[in-house]
C-alpha cells in the first residue's frame, strides 16, 4: 500500500494535476482498493486538519498583506530602502533584496513578496542597464524571505502541527532572514561590478531621514505583531487580526491611497488565497494522516536512526530531501506532511522544535528558487514574460548564496536560538 500512495502522488503530480488534488485523490485511491472505509474520511480527515484557532491567523495575515498593498506600503517600502542602499554598487538589485525583507514583514507568503516587489522593480532596473532576466532572476530570489521574516504563513503552520510556540517561531525567524537579505545583497554587489552597472547617486541622511517617516507606519507592523504577541497583549491570532485592521487604518487614513471601493476586490484575492492555502494544508492533512495509519513516519524514523545518530548528519539528510521538496509542493503542504515524520526523530536526536521549524522554513523558501519547478520563478517570470529557463539561469547565483547561509544555520543553531532564547 505504501508503494501504491507514494507511486499515485508521484504520478499525478508528474502528470500535471495540482498537488493538492494529487494528494486528497491518492488517499481515495488507498481507501476505495485496500480499505475498508467510507470515501467521505478524506473530507471530514481535511476538515479536522484546519479546524484550529490559530490557522484562523492565514486569512487575517492574507488580508493585512492584500491592504497594505493597495494602499501605497509597497511603493514606500521600495523607496525607504532606495534610500537606504540604492546608492552602492548595484543599487537597484540591492533594493530589491531589502525592500524583499521590508516587504516580507508583512505579507507571510514569498509569491506574494515576489509579485509585490516585482511589479514595481523589473521594468526600472531594465531601465538602468539590468538585463530583463537578470531583473527577474533577482526579484524571484528577493521574494524567498517571504516565508522567512515574520509574520510567515508556514511558520504559523508548522507551529500548529508541532505544539511550538508561533511567536517564538516568528522571533526565530528574523536573523535567518536578515543573513538570507544580507548574502542576496553581497552577489548584487559582484553581479553588478561584473555588468558593469555603476552606482547611482550619493547617500544622504536628509532623503532616508525623508523616506523613513514616509514608510514609518509601514515599517511600524512588524513590531506592533511581535510586540503585542511578546508583551501578552494579544495571541498570534489576534495579532494577525489587529494587523489587517492595522493596514486598513494605515491605507485609508494615514496614506489615503486605499478606497473603499477597492475592499471587495482586496478581500476577493484575500479569500482566494487563503483557500488556496487551507485547501493545500487540509489536503496534505489528509495525505499524513494515511501515512500515519501506514506506520511509514515510523519506518523512516527507525531507517534514519539506523543510519546515523548524528544531529549534524541526520540535519545535511533534511537539507537536501527539503530542498527537493520545496521545488515539487506548496512550503504548507510539505510542512504538514513532513512535519509529524521528522520532527519526532529530530526530538530523538536532540535538536530543539524551535530551530528544526526555523530550519525547515529556510529549506522550503530556497525551494521556492530551485529549479525545475521554484514556485517564485514562475510568479517572476510571469510578470516580466521572460521564460522560466532564463529566470533559472539569471537565478543560481543567488541560490549557491542562499544555500551557503543555510550551510551557516546549520552549523550554527544559535542564529536561530538566540533571540527567542534571550525574549522568554
């Protein structure tokens, strides 16, 4: 049975059908040949996987981020960080990766990132003198720290399947996105000098002090979610509800650049989002819960520990199978799937739930840019019309940095440890 499940997912998804579909259809499969079991245990299986308060946090972040957007915080984010960095080498690449990190305080998701900066930054760095592919490669690697820096949807995932603290995940989260912006800005920097792409203009305190107090509501929510969540005001939940209503707040009233008669619309692709997502995590749910019944977690884990009982050698083993991974399936829908599997043999080998989440996050998002299938190359790609193969090439540098800071967290849990360590 565990060769038919596996060889079903496998091949729907070679055959084009959407993963989450692939996964609810090779549970059916199991249950119609070899079980007996009524077929409606895959819905009610899905239903009881997003029936919990704190996915209740999805839609509200969904929200916050869709808000924010249309109500001119992309446009301020980009010029903050123009303001920031846009004068060293390779200015404009080098605003994409922070206005990535600026922009991933509050979207959650790294397609979202992606599209955001995207739509604002590849035809002005064609503009400059950047290749059209090389503009797309950069903005589909700014987007990976989408799902790094909180508020993350998948961290608030994992947290959920795990018992571990959301908001511990959410603090966890900031350094490896900040080494992730960091190495994406060190190859801009020689990537730039290679092209021959000059710096442009001079820094000045008096244009970021300007650009600061533009963006500052914007650059105000990542603190107002991590700073209530900390200070006992409110749970990650509500904080990702007092977000929405702080983006709301922020468009209409502040930047008055938001209508009301864009709500429908926001709320509309809020809602397609997020059902998205539910459905691809109560779909993967379903798709556990069967490996569950199949005791397969439990071979795994025994076959891993035979192999190794090094925390260091069992973590390379995950790098590389979640890499793979995050290239063939949503970051959700694998952190449910892979999530009851490993962390129990991670448990067993002494590494803390709180670093192999962080970890496994970081994993996915690079996934999100390697080839063949990185979800961020065909959102860039879709945007700027260059084709994926180009994207990919104009991408690998990033990727081989990406996978250097990896290589770094690994070695190095502290970076993951340290801050929510020092909080609780």
């Amino acid at each position: 049975m565990e060769a038919v499940l596996l060889g079903a997912f496998l091949g729907l998804t070679l055959l084009g059908v959407p993963v989450a579909f692939a996964l609810a259809l090779s549970v059916s499969l199991i249950l119609f040949a070899f079980m007996d079991m009524p077929q409606v245990m895959v819905t009610q299986v899905m239903y009881s996987g997003v029936d919990s308060f704190s996915f209740m946090a999805v839609p509200f972040f969904m929200l916050a981020g869709s808000f924010m957007s249309a109500g001119g915080v992309t446009a301020r984010l980009v010029n903050f960080s123009q303001a920031l960095v846009g004068s060293l080498t390779g200015g404009l690449a080098q605003v994409v990766a922070v206005s990535g990190m600026f922009f991933a305080a509050i979207s959650g998701s790294s397609a979202a990132t992606t599209a955001a900066i995207g739509s604002t930054m590849i035809n002005e760095m064609e503009k400059k003198g950047y290749r059209r592919e090389l503009a797309t490669g950069i903005v589909a690697a700014g987007g990976t720290v989408g799902i790094v820096i909180p508020p993350s949807i998948t961290m608030v995932v994992y947290g959920v399947i795990a018992g571990t603290s959301i908001g511990d995940l959410f603090v966890g989260g900031f350094a490896p996105g900040l080494l992730m912006g960091l190495a994406m800005c060190l190859v801009s920097y020689f990537i730039a000098r290679k092209e021959g792409i000059p710096a442009e203009g001079s820094f000045s305190f008096a244009n970021l002090f300007k650009a600061f107090r533009d963006s500052f509501w914007a650059l105000l929510t990542p603190v107002i979610i991590i700073g209530g969540i900390y200070g006992g005001i409110f749970t990650p939940t509500e904080a990702a509800a007092v977000a929405a209503v702080y983006g709301i707040v922020v468009g209409l009233f502040v930047y008055r650049e938001l209508k009301l008669r864009d709500f429908p619309k926001i709320i509309f692709q809020a809602v397609m989002g997020t059902t998205i997502i539910m459905f691809i995590v109560g779909a993967a749910k379903v798709f556990g819960w069967m490996l569950t019944n199949l005791e397969i977690p439990h071979h795994i884990g025994e076959f891993i520990v035979s192999l190794t009982s090094s925390p260091v050698l069992f973590l390379v083993l995950m790098n590389v199978l979640l890499l793979i991974i995050g290239t063939l399936i949503n970051a959700s829908a694998a952190v449910v799937i892979l999530t009851p599997i490993f962390l129990p043999v991670a448990e067993r080998l002494g590494i803390d739930p709180l670093f192999f989440g962080v970890l496994m996050v970081v994993n996915l998002a690079i996934g999100c840019i390697t080839p063949p299938v990185g979800l961020d190359l065909f959102v860039a790609s879709a945007i700027s019309k260059v084709p994926i193969e180009r994207v990919m090439q104009a991408t690998l540098p990033y990727l081989y940095a990406l996978l250097l800071s990896l290589v770094v967290l690994t070695l190095c849990p502290a970076i993951i440890t340290f801050l929510p360590n020092l909080l609780r």
